[in-house]
C-alpha cells in the first residue's frame, strides 16, 4: 500500500495549515509532516511529538469509559439516565437511556448548536470557562433545553448527550470526569501523552488553539478551561495509533463491546459518514474514525483495521486542516482501492519514509 504525502501539496497550499500529519504501518511511523508553529508568538515550531487537541474527537474516550462500567456491570445500556440525573435537567425524556446518548439519537437538546448560526470565533459559553472544571459544572448550560424529538426516532449530534455521560460517569465512579476517563481508558491504554490540559496553563509540549489561520488570537476564551466529556482532550500521532490498536485488541473493554461501538447504526449524509457508538465509520469501507472541530483545533485520525494502518492529521487553528484533511481521505481512499486491486496483504505498507 502506498501513500505517498507529496500529493498534499497542493491542499497545504490552500491555507496556513499549522499541525501534524502522520501515517502509522505496523506499529511504526512511516510518514510524517509537520507545519507551522505550536506557539506562534514564540515561534516555537510544531513536531511530531507535540501534543495537540482534538476537540470532538475525544468523545469515543467518554463512549469508552462509559462501556467499561456496563461491560463491568455498573450500567446498562437500556438503563434510563433520568435514575442517574434525579431531579436534575427535567425537560429530559424520561425514555433517554444511556444508548441513545452514545448513538445521539436521544433526540435531546443541545447546549451547543452547530445546526445553528454559529461561527467558530463566537463566544458561546454563557459562564465563565474557568470553572468548567468538571462534568457536573456544565449543569446550568444543559438546563433548559427543550426535547427536539422522541428517543430513538432519528440520528442528531449532541454534545449535550455527551456531556451528561460525562456527568453520569461522575456521579457512578465518584470521581472526576477526567481521572474516571483517565483510569478507564487512558491508562489501560498505554496513553502516556493524551489528556486534559488547562487552556490557561499549557506545558510546553503543547500547540496553543488558535482562531484563526494567521495571528496570535488563542482559543482560551472560547472554550471550557478543561476539555471535558463532549471534547477537548491533548494527544499526540503516535498515541492515536497506540489507541487504535489498545481499543481494537480489547485492552480498554472487552472485544464484544469493540464490536457493537463500532458497528455501523446511521447514516448521516451531511457527513459523508456513518455513525456507530462514539466513532465515525467511513461510508463504504471498513474504516474507522475520530473528527473533531471547534475554536482552534481542526482533527481527523482514520484507521483501516484490516491493513494495521492510521494515518492522522491534527490542526491547531480552527479552519486550516480541512483542506489537508480532505486530501488526505482522497489519498487513503486511493490507496485502499490500489490495495483492493492488486490484492496486497492485510499488513504493512510501503509509504514515503519521514527523513
């Protein structure tokens, strides 16, 4: 299989993409890019180990923690929230179980509406970020959003639903959102550079979020202080690859669970893509993926389980990815098709070597 990055060119040109760009064989490296500046005041240049957020792309870290506490037997997928939420959030469908918060078909309203007339650079959260500390904080912003539709009825995206699984994970483990995903999923992992880090306190292995494609302006404002369960976590390339083949080995839940969470269940065409239980599924092939989009973070890790193969392109400002994203799916898709022809084995990969 084949895939050659200098076809990028031509998308990298479109606009200032700043980030990371990695092909993954066989548990090794075997292409990379990087671009741009992970702090850009500083001129600090971005590298493959830099650790760059993912906006939604973290939400199949919520999906997972939740189904180690129903593969552990502490939840059940029938199970309606309204046992875990009590009197809170009362314009909740009393029929919402946990299944249709990770399938977002629960039909509930969102504290986020990117159907709506919203613009990256908007400042949507209506309290300060700086004390969205937890999943229990977000409880003023998903109060008081009507019901859209009857459970089960149809797929819609909610951050909402994501966010009050986070929630339910708090109130169930006792702990944190944050140390329950890092307990449950991270470290069973071997994710030793992924995680949630304050927009405010950035180490310095870590790419600032910009707005937009040129300037200084940060994301610092625009978003939860810390990534919580709807999206934002910190990761790297190389951790990607290590967590598709931790999840798809059934080292974070069991291989049944892998499974149903990534069996496709919906079609969504404005996507291009189906939907199966916290992860996209590319829409004819055997692909699956994690995408993510917001204030400064712009993220797409596809991997083709048959062929041992991710390849991932991780942006820090909100626009400038997409073109390489785009280009990138193109090279993939070609490669898998080439594949199909010509009947290479379901491993390795001769692709452009990283100098």
């Amino acid at each position: 299989m084949d895939i050659n990055l200098t076809g990028l060119d031509g998308a990298l040109a479109q606009r200032s993409f700043t980030g990371v760009i990695a092909v993954y064989a066989d548990g090794r490296r075997v292409a990379e890019r990087c671009a741009g500046y992970r702090h850009r005041a500083h001129r600090v240049p971005m590298t493959i180990d830099t650790r760059i957020a993912v906006a939604s792309g973290s939400k199949a870290f919520t999906a997972l923690a939740v189904m180690r506490l129903v593969d552990d037997g502490r939840l059940r997928l029938d199970q309606p929230v309204r046992e875990m939420l009590g009197a809170d959030l009362p314009l909740i469908d009393a029929a919402v179980t946990v299944e249709h918060l990770l399938t977002h078909t629960s039909g509930i309203g969102d504290y986020l509406d990117e159907d709506g007339d919203w613009e990256v650079s908007d400042h949507v959260l209506t309290v300060p970020v700086h004390t969205l500390t937890t999943a229990e904080a977000f409880l003023p912003l998903l109060d008081g959003h009507a019901q859209r539709s009857r459970p089960g009825e149809r797929f819609s995206y909610c951050n909402s639903g994501y966010m009050i699984l986070g929630v339910i994970l708090e109130r169930i483990t006792g702990d944190t959102y944050h140390e329950a995903v890092t307990r449950l999923v991270l470290e069973p992992a071997g994710l030793t550079r992924t995680g949630f880090l304050p927009l405010n306190e950035l180490p310095a292995d870590a790419a600032v979020g910009y707005i937009h494609d040129e300037g200084d302006l940060a994301n610092t404002l625009h978003l939860p202080v810390l990534g919580n369960a709807d999206g934002g976590a910190f990761t790297t390339a190389h951790d990607l690859h290590q967590f598709w083949t931790a999840f798809l080995d059934g080292r974070i839940v069991a291989v049944d669970t892998v499974a149903a969470m990534t069996r496709p269940r919906h079609d969504v065409p404005g996507e291009g893509l189906r939907y199966a239980m916290g992860f996209w599924v590319h829409p004819t092939r055997d692909v699956l993926i994690l995408e993510g989009y917001d204030a400064g973070a712009s993220f797409r890790s596809s991997h083709a389980p048959v062929h041992g193969l991710t390849v991932s392109v991780l942006g820090n400002s909100s626009e400038g990815a997409w073109p390489v994203i785009g280009a990138v799916a193109g090279l993939l898709d070609a490669a898998l098709q080439h594949a199909d022809e010509v009947g290479d084995p379901p491993s390795g990969a001769d692709v452009d070597r990283p100098r």
